[in-house]
C-alpha cells in the first residue's frame, strides 16, 4: 500500500516537472487506477469486516442474554430442588414418624390380640370351674344336707370345707372313721379330674398347743394336711395333682372369741388350684394398654 502511494507521487511529480514520456505517463495512470481499485477493494473488505464484526456482537450479545437466562433458570431450579429437598426431607421425618407410631400400634394390637386370648382362656377356665362346681355340690349333695361339709368358689377357687370334728378328734391328726368315709368319696371325685391340681389345707383356731408331738399350731395344722393328703394318694389321686399346706391360726374363717368361731377355724379345705399358666403371664399387663 505504501509503494503504491510513493509511485503516484514521482508520477504526479514527474509530470510536473514535463520531462516524462507518454508511455510513462500511461503506466503511471493504470498504477493509480490499480491503486484506486486495491483501495476499494480494502475498503469493501474493511466494512464486510465491521459488518461481520457487528454481527458477532449482535451474536455475543444473544449468547450473553442466553446465559443470563439460564443462569437465572437455574438459580430457580436451584431454589425449587433445595425446597423439593426439604420437603423430602420433612416427608421422610413424617414417614418415620408415622410408621414408628405404626409399629406402636402394631404391638399394641398384637398385645391386645394376645390379652383377648388369655381372657377367652380365663373364660373357660371359668366356665370349667363353674362346671366342676356343679358337679361337685350334685356328688356330695347328701354330705353338704348332713352338715359334714360346704363347697364353695371364694377368690376364684373352688373350696371343699370339712370342720374338724368330722375328720379329727381335738388335737389329734388322726382320722376319725366317719372321716376316712367323708375322705374317700372326696377322693373319687377328684380322681375323676386327673387334669386339676388340689392342695389340702389345714387351719385351727388360736388357743395354743404344745406337746411332745406338737410344738405349735403350725405342725399340727400341717401333719392334718399330710394326713389327708396320704390318704387321697391310697384312695387313687396321682400324688402330682396334691399338695399339702398348713396356715394354723393364721387364716380364720370366724372371731376366735367365741366357741362357735374357733370351731369355724378348726377345718381342713380341699382347694383346687387355678390354672397357673394361663393367669400368670398377660393378666397383669391387661391395664398397660389405655
């Protein structure tokens, strides 16, 4: 660009001075006309070059806004998943809350199921009971009309009662002969329930014994109770099924200041135990649902 602006000058300045020749001068003139058309030509390409220019930066531009939106979609985006996210978190929270209450209840439910069982079985056990009940007072119906004996429920259990002088003369542990008869038919009965236990009681009233057999009321209320006891096993209850107690003075049925009380106390009581197994596990827990 630049030896084509210094041959226009020597040419201009050649033909000022007239000492040029014709054809220099039609070289000198196709050299500018080349030279015009080489500016032209740049100066085409400079504004395609602008244009261009300004249409990258029309481009940046869209670009930039392009970004500035997906920036600010994702700040929102941003922002939703951090609101979703804690709310997953709140739902989690509540789902292991709930399903922690669930298993509550699912036990309780379980353990309430379990307590309703029990008591259908205390239920029966009950009813069987009550029927044995029945059974006993239609088989000794004509000794309960004599006065020899009573049978009752008390506490839940059934409760044969024999005063003393039916079974024992005063202070003495051995059987009368009207007693081992009373005995005996007791006896047949109980074999005939071979699943139930029986515990034999022995009691007396509070006036002292002391002798060469007895130091107190506990060893004679007790050696009753093994009397009897023997004698059920001869007669043929199995020995697992009875047991023997004495509780002397210490469970009166009456006022031991009267004669007719401590003749009350001196008894013995044929007691058939409850079934163990069913009341010994759930019925106390049956209030700790509420």
């Amino acid at each position: 660009m630049r030896l084509s602006t210094v041959s226009i000058l020597c040419g201009v300045m050649l033909l000022s001075t007239g000492c040029v020749t014709t054809k220099t001068h039609e070289a000198t003139l196709q050299e500018l006309e080349n030279t015009r058309a080489a500016l032209g030509s740049a100066q085409r390409t400079i504004q395609e070059q602008q244009l261009q220019i300004k249409k990258n930066q029309e481009e940046i531009k869209r670009y930039n806004d392009e970004i500035n939106a997906l920036q600010t979609k994702k700040k929102e985006l941003d922002e939703e998943y951090h609101r979703l996210e804690s709310s997953l978190n709140t739902s989690r929270s509540e789902l292991s809350d709930k399903q922690a209450k669930l298993q509550e209840l699912q036990a309780k439910l379980n353990l309430t199921e379990k307590q309703l069982d029990t008591l259908r079985q205390i239920e029966a056990e009950t009813q069987k009971r009550n029927e044995i009940y029945a059974h006993f007072v239609d088989k000794l119906q004509k000794m309960i009309d004599a006065g020899k004996l009573t049978v009752s429920i008390e506490n839940g259990r059934l409760v044969i009662n024999l005063p003393e002088d039916v079974l024992f003369p005063t202070g003495r542990t051995t059987i009368s002969t009207g007693g081992t008869e009373t005995l005996k038919e007791i006896a047949d009965i109980l074999k005939e329930l071979p699943e139930r236990r029986f515990q034999i009681e022995g009691h007396t009233d509070t006036v002292p014994i002391h002798n060469d057999r007895f130091a107190s009321n506990w060893e004679l209320s007790s050696g009753r109770a093994l009397t009897v006891v023997h004698l059920m096993i001869d007669e043929g209850v199995m020995p697992q099924n009875i047991s023997a107690a004495g509780y002397g003075e210490y469970q009166p049925r009456a006022d031991n200041a009267t004669k007719e009380g401590k003749a009350l106390n001196r008894r013995i009581e044929i007691v058939m135990l409850p079934n163990l197994d069913i009341l010994s596990n759930e019925l106390p827990n049956l209030t700790q649902t509420q």
